[in-house]
C-alpha cells in the first residue's frame, strides 16, 4: 500500500508519484498478428499485454519483441513522448511513410524494464489478431 492507496491488483506496477495510475504486464499465451491491409506487420508468440489504469482505464496495448517484426520500421525523428510508468517513448513509421504506426520504450524505467526490446503498434491505425497457440 502506498499512500493509503491499494489497488488490489496482483503484480501491478505504480507510478511512484501517483499510485492511482497503474499498470499491469502479462504475457499472452497465444499467436499474436499484426497487420495493415492484410499485410502481416509481425508475428509472435511470445507478446505482452500492457493494461494501464490512470485518467481513464486504457484499452490493452500489446508489445512484440523486436526480432518478430517482419518489415523494416524507421524511427520518426521529431517524435517522442514520455511516460511516468514507462518512460520515454520512441516513435516508429513504416519504410517511406512518415505517419507513426508504433512506438517503443527502449530504455524504460528499471520497474518496467519488460518492455525492453518491444515495439507496440497502434490498435487505430492496424488490424491485431489472437489465436490459440500450438
């Protein structure tokens, strides 16, 4: 409990300025797919799901490991944004398209240092699919 506050969830991860805003991290056991216009983006088995309660109650973000993305992605240079769960966010793009798709923490903060290596794509901009590993 901190600040006489407690969230009863299980392995949740706080931001230790407010601890009302929090997060938890659990792997998915099963396929995860992303894609763009049928395009595959990346494919693993071994994604995170990222669910995240702060000013409202986040939809879940999942993150693959880098080495699963299947096409080039560049890093979108005026783009970057900060998190106090997190940390600093990079931004990524498709090859010769400037609009970002996803986005990384590739230093976080040492309590969610699980998100090293991992990239998440926009849920708005591409199509995710779960199915059943094996």
């Amino acid at each position: 409990m901190e600040n006489g506050l407690n969230t009863l969830v299980k392995g949740a991860i706080h931001n230790p300025n407010e601890p009302r805003h929090f997060m938890r991290i659990k792997p998915v056991n099963k396929v995860v797919t992303i894609s763009l216009k049928n395009e595959p983006l990346a494919k693993t088995t071994h994604a995170l799901r990222l669910m995240e309660v702060g000013k409202d109650i986040y939809d879940p973000v999942f993150y693959l490991p880098r080495g699963d993305i299947l096409v080039p992605l560049e890093q979108v240079a005026d783009k970057e944004t900060h998190c106090p769960l997190k940390g600093d966010a990079s931004y990524w793009c498709l090859r010769d398209q400037g609009t970002h798709i996803a986005w990384s923490y590739d230093k976080p903060f040492e309590f969610a240092d699980q998100l090293a290596g991992y990239i998440a794509f926009d849920a708005a901009l591409v199509d995710i699919y779960e199915a059943p590993a094996g």
